[in-house]
C-alpha cells in the first residue's frame, strides 16, 4: 500500500481518540461469540483489539483473566502473579478487571508499587528473577498492552513461568477457555469489586524499576557509557519507559535526556505512521519522524538517540550518520559486537534469528564460527535457548531482541527494547564507532543487501493452503536467475512449522506467510544483488506462490 501523504507529520486534533468515549465502550459493549471477530484471540502477543469495535472490552478481559486463573491451578502453578500495564487507555481500566479475577480466585498478584507503567522486560525479568532456583512455587506475569498499535486498542498478554511469551498450547487452551466462559456469559467466573481486590491479603506492590534497572550492569557495560560521556537522547514515544529511562540517567550518573516524557493516552505528540494513522513504532521512520528531524536539524545534539514502544519491547536507534537504523541492521551490528566483547559467555553459544530477518545475520554468524539457530516468526522460540544460555542473541526482524547477560545466564526471555537501546550507547562507548559505521563495514566486507517486505492478497482459502505447503508442492528450480538451494516449510534451526514457505538462493530469498489479520500474505525478500535483483526476487516469488496456490 502507498504512503500516506500525512505520514510523519505531527497529528492533529481530528486524529486524536475520543478517551472518555472508548472507555465507556470499554465497559458498555458486549461482544457476541458468533462473530469471529468479537471472540477472543489469544495469540503469543497476547489478546488485542478494540472497544470501539466490541474485540476489547471488559467481558474479554474478565474471561481471559478467569481462564488464566484455571490455566495456571491445572497446571499446579501457584506463585505470584506479575501484574503489568502500558499507557494506552484501555490498558489501566483492563488491568483493575483483571485484578478482580484475580484476587477472587486467591492469586497472589504483584502490582507496581510505584503504581507507575511496566515495561514488558521489566515483567519478564521479575519472573525469572523469582523463579530462580526455584522448582516449585513459581511465579507467572500479565501485561496489559498492545505494543506499538493505535491509541484506540488493547491488548493483555500472558507469560508463563518461563518469562517469555506463551506458546502456541497455553495461548490455544486460554482463548478456547475465555471464549466458553463468554458464550456462556461469565457463568462460572469468580470477581470482587475493585476496592476489595487492591485490599486483598493476597495483593502486593513490588518495584519493577528498582528491579530492573539495579540489575543492568548485568548485562550491559553502563561504567564505559558513563566514561565515554556518550549523550543519549532516548524517546519513550509516551511508553512505559518514560520512568526507567530517568532513572537510569540518575542512578548511573549518564548525559542522557528523556527527550519526550510527556504520559498521554491520545498520544496527541507523535507524528503520522506511514498509513497516516497515530502508530508507536519505534522501528518506522515515520512514527519516529520527531527525533529523526531533530538529529538532523543538529546532528551534534545527541551521540546515539533511541526510542521505544510502548511497552519497551521494541527498539529503535538513530545515530548522527545514519538515521533511524533498519532493525536488520542493528540486529547484525549488535550480534557481531556482543560475541566479540561478552567473555562470559560459552564457547557454543549460538545466534537466534527468525527465518524472515536478512541474512546478513547468517554471514556474521558464519564469520564468528557461531551456530546460527533459524526459527518461525516469533520470539517464543528463542525462550528455550535464552533460558538455558545456548542462545547469545535472539532477535526478530521487526526490531525485538534479547540477550544474555555477561556472564552468560539469562537476562530476559521476552523482547526488551530498553536493553538494546543501551546496547547501542555500549558499542559507540566502547569502539568510538556509531552502531551504523559498524553495519556500513559489514556491508563492505558481506555486501549490501537490500531488504523489503509487501502484502499481496489473498483468500482465506488461500491462506489456510499456504500455511500447509509442503516443499514439493515448489516446483520452479530457479529464483530471479539462481539455482534454488533450499524449500523450506520448516525452520531449520527447530524443525518447527513455519505457517508459510521459504525459498533461498546464493544470492536471495523470499518467505510468504499469510497474515493472521487480514487477506492477505506477507511477502519478504532480500537480495545481495541490489534492488534491481529484489525486484526480480519479488515478481518470481508472487509467482511461485501462485502457482502452489492453485
């Protein structure tokens, strides 16, 4: 789809929700299970939707929060509960639902006692920091967010006691439970009033922030930030960071300004996604347009500029040369830094990428003499690897990542955008080199890829075909003049399925996935060659696919 032409300019007042109006929906609205899109939807990100549309409202949120509770007594997991939530609007009245649930079925919930926002790491991290040395008892976590989307949704998702997101078997049993209790109009569900549930014996506040942000030289270098004098300009884009990045200004003595700490549900000060619409993507060079004019305007303002979702899941880094750095890039720079400058970690400590980031990352990893480990879309796969320290780095081409800690143990198992950006202050401190004069000598020595994605249409029954292709159903034996290497269904570093079809060449690939949201299939490609050979790519793959389609 083309750009917007509003896109990256600042909002105005006819682009701002209504949040009196939405919240109202919130509770107002009630969904009907015979529509599919009123059901609920519980994928690894969790449940989203909206009020304004009847796929976010309270009855959602109470049945999911009663499922959860069921979930967690069948499976004998009866430690606390970490209670989590972001700015959008629907995130605060979602968690109070939540909390009545919760406290009526006798969980022990821990709720910020700073009755401040939580990061997504900040929750993963609070788990495991529990649960470790642990065997029973342990703990689990909530957060209520829907990551980068528009001000108007929501979204509440689960981790399990491993601290990342939930696979596909505790998210399938959830959604089935909640959508039951809802056809069932909340029969069977267990709630107090709020005021109760906050009072509740079984209700505590914990330090999320003192939590994460004491622990942080863990895993990153903060001394030679500090030392370098590295000046960060770091933009929660109105997010749960907005507190943590102050702190970790004052508690570890940086030049850092929180560049935009301004808390706003209607997120009146950002600038126009490229489809024109209010969009907290880190990661877009429209969403992200301020900060970038900024270091344009002066580029001797800040050395490294960041930015965050708003539940800090994400990244996005701007350096003085570059700009706003592809999360492909990054994630190449950042791996071929962390295995040459982290001692701690194993000998055979491998690199994670899902099988849609570019392979630039496959060429470092080659150069390091690392194992790549190649995995569907999703970072519930990196959660084993992370765990047990067999994966370094795991990282997702939409500009979510997590790495080990220094000496090699876990840090998070869940996408943690405030860590990467401090990652990028690390490498400038430690190198004098900018994370984008990094990348521009990978291409140098690797070549330059050049990288896109675009969505093609497709039927539901098509796109239920090309989540079951299997590699004989590719006929072609070549790609844009290229001998085909591999067909792939299913990821080579897991053997997991990977819904969708991957076709690669010495030179490039493609991946097709159909979207889970609307008719269409989501086609990636990258070439070595240039965008001339892209193009070629992308017109041979729209080919292929058709042709396995029927």
């Amino acid at each position: 789809m083309p750009n917007s032409p509003r896109a990256g300019q600042p909002a105005t007042a006819a682009d701002l929700i209504d949040v009196g109006a939405l919240v109202d929906a919130y509770y107002s609205q009630h969904p009907d299970v015979s529509v599919t899109e009123q059901r609920v939807s519980f994928g690894t990100s969790g449940h989203r939707g909206s009020a304004l549309s009847t796929s976010f409202n309270e009855d959602h949120i109470l049945a999911t929060s009663q499922a959860i509770c069921e979930y967690r007594a069948g499976k004998g997991i009866d430690g606390p509960l970490y209670l989590g939530a972001d700015s959008h609007a629907l995130s605060e009245p979602a968690a109070r639902s939540a909390l009545e649930v919760f406290a009526a079925n006798g969980v022990t919930v821990l709720i910020d006692s700073r009755k401040g926002l939580t990061p997504t790491p900040a929750v993963s991290r609070a788990i495991l920091a529990y649960n470790s040395g642990r065997t029973s008892g342990l703990a689990d976590g909530v957060v209520v967010t829907p990551s980068h989307n528009p001000p108007a949704d929501g979204g509440f998702k689960y981790n399990p006691p491993d601290g990342g997101p939930a696979g596909t078997e505790i998210t399938g049993w959830i959604q089935d439970r909640a959508n039951e209790l809802l056809a069932a109009k909340l029969s069977g569900l267990s709630r107090i009033p709020y005021q109760r549930a906050a009072a509740a014996d079984t209700v505590h506040g914990f330090d999320f922030l003192d939590a994460y942000v004491s622990a942080l030289p863990g895993a990153i270098n903060m001394a030679a930030i500090k030392d370098a004098g590295i000046r960060i300009g770091a933009d929660p884009l109105g997010g749960a960071s907005v507190a943590y990045w102050a702190d970790i200004e004052s508690r570890y003595g940086l030049d850092l300004t929180v560049v935009n700490p301004d808390i706003d549900p209607t997120f009146g000060f950002m600038t126009l996604d490229w489809d024109g619409k209010i969009r907290m993507d880190c990661s877009s060079p429209s969403a992200m347009a301020s900060l970038i004019n900024r270091m344009k305007q002066d580029a001797t303002l800040y050395d490294i500029a960041t930015g965050n979702d708003t539940d800090s899941d994400r990244h996005g880094i701007v350096t003085p040369d570059g700009g706003l750095m592809n999360p492909n890039h990054f994630l190449a720079t950042a791996i071929g830094y962390l295995f040459g400058h982290r001692p701690g970690w194993r000998a055979d400590t491998a690199i994670g990428k899902t099988l849609v980031s570019s392979s630039m990352i496959d060429r470092v990893a080659t150069d390091l003499g690392r194992r790549l480990v190649e995995v569907p879309v999703g970072f519930k796969w990196f959660v084993p690897g992370l765990l047990d320290g067999s994966i370094g780095f795991g990282g997702e081409e939409s500009a979510g990542a997590s790495f080990l800690q220094q000496d090699g143990s876990v840090w998070t198992t869940d996408k943690d955008g405030i860590l990467l950006c401090l990652l990028a202050s690390e490498i400038l401190a430690v190198t004098d080199k900018s994370p984008s004069a990094h990348y521009r000598e990978l291409t140098q020595r690797f070549g330059d890829p050049a990288y896109a994605r675009i969505d093609s249409p497709a039927t539901r029954e098509q796109k239920a075909v090309l989540g079951k292709l299997s590699p004989e159903q590719v006929t072609a034996s070549t790609l844009a003049g290229d001998p085909i290497t591999a067909r792939l269904t299913k990821a080579p570093g897991n053997g997991a399925a990977i819904g969708g079809l991957k076709v690669t060449t010495d030179r490039g690939w493609f991946a097709a996935r159909p979207s889970g949201t609307e008719d269409v299939y989501k086609l990636y490609a990258e070439s070595f060659d240039g965008p001339a050979h892209l193009s070629k790519i992308q017109d041979e793959a729209r080919e292929i696919v058709a042709t396995a389609l029927g």
